[in-house]
C-alpha cells in the first residue's frame, strides 16, 4: 500500500502535474511543504517538490484555460480565495 501525505489531509486531486500523460497526485494538507506525487507510467510514484501553494482545503482539475491540458484549482484553508496553477 502507497501513502500519500502527512498528517491532516484534506484531499487529492488527480491531475497530470508534469504533462507527461499519466495522473499524478496533488495532496491538499494542512502543512505549507506537501510534495507533489509524481506518477512514473508504471505505477509508483514519488515526491516532487515543486512551486504549488500549500496548506490548502480542495483541488480540482481541467483545462481552465482552453489550451489542451490539466490546471489545477486548489482552495486555500487559512487565507481568502483560491490558487489557479496553470500546467504548461
């Protein structure tokens, strides 16, 4: 069994982080330093660390913006409003 996140977690938003074609894994938690779970098409993954908000509520994802892959919407648990992270 895989486990994703430390404590507090609130949620996980599937999502294609690194445009590479398989669904990665973003933890909303209460922490400001939760990684990022980067499938590698095989089925495992593994913790990446990049510029995402952190100590957020919700996420969701789509195509926001309208050009061809995944956005990531993520509601932030402390502060007003929500993050909009393009993936280019």
């Amino acid at each position: 069994m895989d486990t994703f996140g430390g404590s507090w977690v609130n949620g996980i938003t599937a999502v294609d982080i690194d445009a590479d074609g398989d669904v990665d894994l973003a933890v909303e938690s209460n922490s400001s330093t939760e990684p990022v779970w980067l499938n590698d098409g095989q089925g495992g993954f593994s913790a990446a660390y990049v510029a995402l908000p952190g100590m957020c509520h919700d996420g969701a994802s789509g195509d926001i913006d309208g050009d061809g892959d995944d956005d990531l919407v993520l509601a932030a648990l402390y502060l007003d409003g929500a993050y909009l992270v393009r993936i280019e």
